[in-house]
C-alpha cells in the first residue's frame, strides 16, 4: 500500500516518467473507490480529483492517451479486473462517473468514440449492468442528434448481426408444468450434485439473458436513430424492422409478459431512480417461468425462478469465493438487471416460488447503490423494487420479505391454501434502512394501503 500510495502520488502530480504511469494507468483504472480514497488520503474528492488528472493526460500527453483509452475499454467492456473501478460510482451529472468521464472525452480530440460506445452497447459481457448500457446508449443517440458522429454503414451491418444471431427462449408452457413432479408443496427438478456444473448451467443462463437485453437494445437503438440516418440506411432498417424472422422473434418475448401483476406507481419510481431516457419501468418486469438453460447432462429445462433458487439453496453460492461470487453477480445483473453497485450479501438472495401452476411476471428492481444484507432474502411473487442507496438488513440475520399472503377460507386445505394469494410489491425507497434486529419474516401483504414501521419501507397494491 505504501509503495502504491507514493507511486500513484507521484502520478498525480505529474511527477512520473512514462514508463512509470504507463504501468499505473491499469491499477488506477481497476482500483474500486475505497482503494483510492486510502491511497490519495488528505485530498478532497479524490475520485474527482483523479477524474480530472486523466483528462488532462488525454490532452496532453500522446503517449498516455493511447493507454488511457485502451484502459478505459476494459473498463466499459467489464473486462477481468475492471468490474469493480472507481469510475463507476455515481458521477457529477449522471449515474455513472465513468459517463461524465466520456463525455469529456470529446474535447479532447478522441477520435474513435462512436466505436468505443457502440461496441459497450454490443458486448456480450454479462457483467455490464443493464442500467449502465442505457446510459451508452443514450449518449450515443445524442452525439449522433448533435452531428458529433454519424451512424454507418458498417455500424448497421453490426446491429443486423444481433437480430439475426439472436434466439429467444419461451415460457414453459402449462402442459410442461403438469408433467413436473412435486411432493405437493413443491415442485422438484434435477439440481447437479458437482457445483461447477451449477456454475456452469448459470453462466449459460446469464449468457442468454445477456443477447435478449442487447437484441431488445438494438431494436430500441435502431427505431430511435432511423430519421438521423442517410436514405439508404433508413431503407435497411425498415425491411430489417419489418422481417417476418424478426418479427416472430418479437412476438416470442413480448408472449411473455400477457398476464403479469403490476404497478404503475412503482412503475413511476424506477424511471425517477433509473435516470435514463431508455430504462423504463416495464424493463424491470421479470417473467419467472421463462426458460432460460438445458443442462447437457440431465437435459432439463431450468425456469428463471429456478434458477435462483438453484442459486440461493447452494452452499457455496453464498461464500466469498471469487470465481464464484462474480458469476453469481453476473447472473443477477443479466437475469434480474440489478445496477451497478447494487449488492447482494454472502447467504442473501433473492427468489420466487411456484404455487401450482402460477408464474405471473412480477417487477423486481434493484437501484444503483441498493443493497441486500448477508441472510437477507426477498421472495419476488409479488414484486419488490429498491431504489437507490437503500440497504436491507445485513449482519448475517435472517430476515425474510414476502411479497404473497396466503389466504384461509373454511374448509381449505393447507395445499390449497398456499395457492390463494394476496400479492404486493414491497418498496425500500431512495436510502431507506431495514434494519437487521426488527424482524424475521415482514409480511409485506399486511401493509397494503397502511404504514409501515420503517421509514422508507412501503408497500404497494398490484394490478393486471
């Protein structure tokens, strides 16, 4: 830390040789805000600080400015090491410092930022929050109105590439579910007893819900800059809209969603929170019985709500292993879009369960900065949304928020019971606190139109 702490203030001040920083350049990219407070200690605002140190080598010095930019790819690309940077912590004037960061960039004569951008928008990475790749996207949607950079044909050809490759999965169907075993409560699946095979089965998992973000993302992309582009262009994206292959890729995600529970208050949160013009709140409604992985062993088919599940019941999903942990973020930031620097503690997680043979999509959001405490676990039935900088629980207390409350009627079974729901979506609001002594199971159902006892904690009613 010492040697790191003297260095990295020699590269500050402007004291280092090129050969020195060149070698600095990729520590101070990968280190994570903590890092850099201990190591600039006495200076104020040192994320800022070093913000500034970096653009003013971009403009100064040629030889740096190639390692900065390549650095800085890693870091929007999420490369090994560049998860975790500084750089994406909550900027000056958006979500994401390293936003700010870009959007100065181009005054400093960086000449090849259309392609840095698109290729975050196009990278099959899991690891880039989806929240993040809306951020990318935006920017470049304005650059392109602002004439700054102008949308190619080669740029095309890499969109078209997407829609063609991409395959979308489909909900398991009804027939499907009266064929799966259960011991009456719940259902049973093959689950491999070899946890890189577990690994395995989430990272192709991941992988998939990684290509339908960016397919929906290049629709999304295509459709608003078509009128910024030439005749020619305008035309390719027009039949490539109109596909009937396409079209029927369409019609399989959106079969997704026809009966989900939702809110439109809560809808109204994410988008305030979210802050970005191409994050809206219907992107945060997950479908939990959508098919996502075939194990190549068992050759079964595992549901998202499965998957979490297979996740959160496996011992060393839960450690601090980092192999591991890192996959298990990759997951969560793919299948259930949680933010940048949203967390999810050792032994907590989030997940849903089947009653019979009903899966309705529900919301779940996870903020930038929010976090689930260690033994924190949120069962997502009826949906939950965490907004910004809220914390739940922690200090390895298990503490259980359900969302889903089962409701007697004379003469019913317990079997039966258990399928005779009240659903609601639970509500931590922008740095709020759970706190971890209060309770073990907060049946959220039970606050429908009332207060709750902790402030920031609400709970909303749900709609079709």
């Amino acid at each position: 830390m010492k040697n790191y702490s003297e260095s990295i203030r020699r590269f500050i001040s402007g004291k280092s040789s090129n050969d020195e920083a060149r070698q600095l350049i990729p520590i101070v990219f990968k280190a994570n805000g903590d890092a850099i407070e201990a190591l600039m200690g006495g200076i104020e605002t040192p994320q800022i600080y070093l913000f500034e140190v970096l653009l003013g080598l971009v403009k100064n010095n040629v030889l740096l400015k190639k390692v900065i930019i390549e650095n800085l790819q890693n870091l929007l690309l999420h490369k090994n090491g560049y998860e975790f940077s500084w750089l994406m912590s909550e900027g000056i004037e958006s979500n994401y410092l390293v936003i700010d960061f870009l959007k100065k960039l181009l005054d400093c004569g960086v000449d090849n930022i259309k392609d840095i951008l698109l290729s975050t928008i196009l990278e099959k990475e899991p690891a880039i929050p989806f929240d993040f790749r809306g951020n990318i996207i935006q920017l470049f949607v304005e650059l392109l109105s602002d004439e700054v950079m102008v949308f190619s044909q080669n740029d095309f050809d890499r969109c078209r590439e997407i829609l063609s490759q991409f395959a979308p999965m489909r909900r398991r169907t009804l027939s499907e579910k009266i064929e799966i075993q259960t011991d009456g409560i719940d259902h049973m699946f093959p689950i491999p007893i070899n946890v890189e095979k577990k690994v395995e089965i989430v990272k192709k998992a991941s992988l998939y819900k990684v290509n339908e973000a960016i397919f929906k993302d290049v629709v999304l992309l295509l459709k608003e800059i078509k009128g910024l582009c030439n005749a020619i262009l305008q035309d390719k994206i027009n039949y490539s809209l109109e596909d009937t292959e396409f079209k029927r890729k369409r019609e399989v995600l959106e079969s997704l969603y026809g009966d989900q529970w939702i809110s439109n208050e809560a809808f109204k949160k994410i988008e305030e929170d979210v802050k970005c013009k191409y994050r809206v709140g219907k992107d945060y409604v997950a479908c939990w019985d959508q098919l996502l992985v075939t194990s190549n062993d068992s050759q079964y088919s595992y549901t998202v709500a499965e998957l979490l599940r297979l996740c959160l019941l496996t011992a060393d999903f839960g450690l601090p292993d980092l192999f591991i942990r890192k996959e298990l973020l990759k997951f969560y930031r793919s299948v259930l879009k949680i933010s940048g620097r949203a967390s999810v503690g050792l032994k907590g997680g989030i997940f849903h369960v089947e009653h019979g043979v009903k899966e309705n999509p529900t919301i779940f959001y996870m903020g930038p900065g929010s976090v689930i405490g260690k033994s924190f676990y949120i069962e997502t039935v009826g949906g939950a949304v965490l907004l910004s900088n809220s914390y739940l629980g922690g200090g390895f207390v298990p503490i259980l928020i359900h969302t889903h409350k089962h409701i007697p009627q004379k003469e019913m079974s317990g079997t039966d019971e258990r399928k005779n729901l009240l659903c609601c979506i639970f509500v931590a609001g922008r740095g709020a606190r759970f706190p971890m002594d209060k309770a073990l199971l907060f049946e959220a159902a039970d606050f429908i139109g009332k207060n709750t006892p902790y402030p920031g904690i609400s709970v909303l009613a749900l709609s079709n």
